[in-house]
C-alpha cells in the first residue's frame, strides 16, 4: 500500500471530527480477550482493554473476568471450524467483574462493577443473524455513589465464506440507561468484521461511533482491535 493511500484513509477515518474538535474526541481501543473452555456447558474470559486519547494522553484501562454458559447451539455451517463455539448458541448468559483505572489524566472515575448479561441469537433470512445482548452494569466508583446501567444491543451479522476463509462482518447499535440521570443517556454503533485464524486465535477490527449526552466531550470516534484467544 503506498504512503499516499495510507494518509488517505487515515483523513477518511477521522473526517467527522474535522469541524468539531472541540466535542468530539477520537480514540484507539486496543484490546485481548482469552478464553478457557473446561467444560461444554461453562467457559471462562479473561479482559484487557485500554481505551486512549491520543490528543490528550488520557488512558483508561479495563481489567474483566466473566463466567459464562450457553444453552442450544443454532445450526451456522460458515462457523463450523471457528475458535468461538458459544457464537453458534441460540442463548448464552454471562457474568463477571470489571475493575477500570485511569492511566496518565484519567477518562473516568476509577472502580469496580459487577456484570449480568443475556443474549438470544435468532436466525433470519439471507443467513442473517440478530443478536440482542442485555446487560446490567452495577457499578461502584470511587469516592461516588453507587449506580447502575441497562445497556441493549442489538447486532446484525453474516457469516461469509470466501475460498478457504471464513469470516463475519457485523454492524450493531447500543444504547444505555443511566440510573444517576434517570434517563437513556448514550448511544453508540460500531461496524467491524471477524477473522479467525486458526483454531485458537481470532482478530477482529472495527470502527465505533459514540454520543453521550452527559459527557464531556458528548461525542467519540474510536478505531479498535480485539485479539480473542481460545483454549
């Protein structure tokens, strides 16, 4: 790829912040999940994520650990020989316990927060796959007052085929509720694709897209990638 092509796609990439620097922030959300599979019916994931302001220096890191089960597998031949079996599940139920801090100027107040999550897949037309994650975040910040958040996600993803290689593109919206203002207080949408490797390792960039009405700056642009490991 020449220099030229590079710089081209960068300036695509930030140029919804070209007007408005001053209420939008971009960032970087590098991340790697691994995952122990012991048992059929329980998995452990293992959390590390960092979420950056390359303009501010501020750091924000996630450190999570989940327990998760899944109940009836949904046929997906595309997906037969992907590391990620519990994507092939018609319901999967999961929870865990996050602990966040601030590196350099901190994006937010540090704490704990305890996690419940369930998600239905349902199949549709044009080998289609909707997914509907629930989850309830009970948080604990630092020196603040306990809270909570209801987030819904709804994903839209495809499963492709293409020679040998098998991957996912998906796109999916979220919104959150927040307890402290008693209101739906931000949204945010991503597109990505999923690429797995081999039988144990899947790589997965995407785009993400964030507006919070209660936050300062109320809007993000974010560039990420997942490197999910399976064991």
């Amino acid at each position: 790829m020449s220099r030229r092509t590079i710089i081209l796609w960068q300036a695509l990439a930030w140029l919804p912040l070209a007007g408005n620097a001053q209420t939008t922030q971009n960032q970087i959300r590098p991340e790697w999940d691994l995952y122990l599979h012991p048992w059929e019916a329980v998995r452990f994931q293992f959390q590390n994520s960092y979420r950056g302001a390359p303009d501010t220096g501020e750091w924000q890191t996630y450190f999570s650990f989940f327990i998760q089960t899944a109940l009836k597998p949904v046929l997906r031949r595309e997906l037969r020989n992907n590391p990620d079996v519990y994507r092939n599940r018609y319901l999967t139920m999961r929870a865990g316990y996050r602990y966040s801090t601030g590196i350099g100027q901190p994006l937010s107040t540090p704490g704990n927060t305890a996690i419940l999550e369930l998600t239905p897949r349902y199949q549709l037309p044009w080998r289609l796959f909707l997914s509907d994650r629930n989850r309830g975040d009970f948080r604990f910040p630092h020196g603040q007052p306990f809270y909570a958040r209801y987030r819904n996600r709804l994903q839209l993803e495809r499963d492709v085929r293409y020679r040998r290689m098998n991957f996912t593109p998906y796109i999916y919206d979220e919104i959150y509720y927040d307890t402290r203002y008693d209101r739906w207080s931000t949204n945010r949408y991503a597109a990505g694709i999923e690429f797995p490797v081999n039988a144990h390792l899947v790589l997965e960039p995407y785009y993400l897209r964030q507006h919070n009405t209660r936050s300062k700056p109320p809007h993000v642009n974010a560039l990420g990638f997942k490197v999910n490991l399976f064991f």
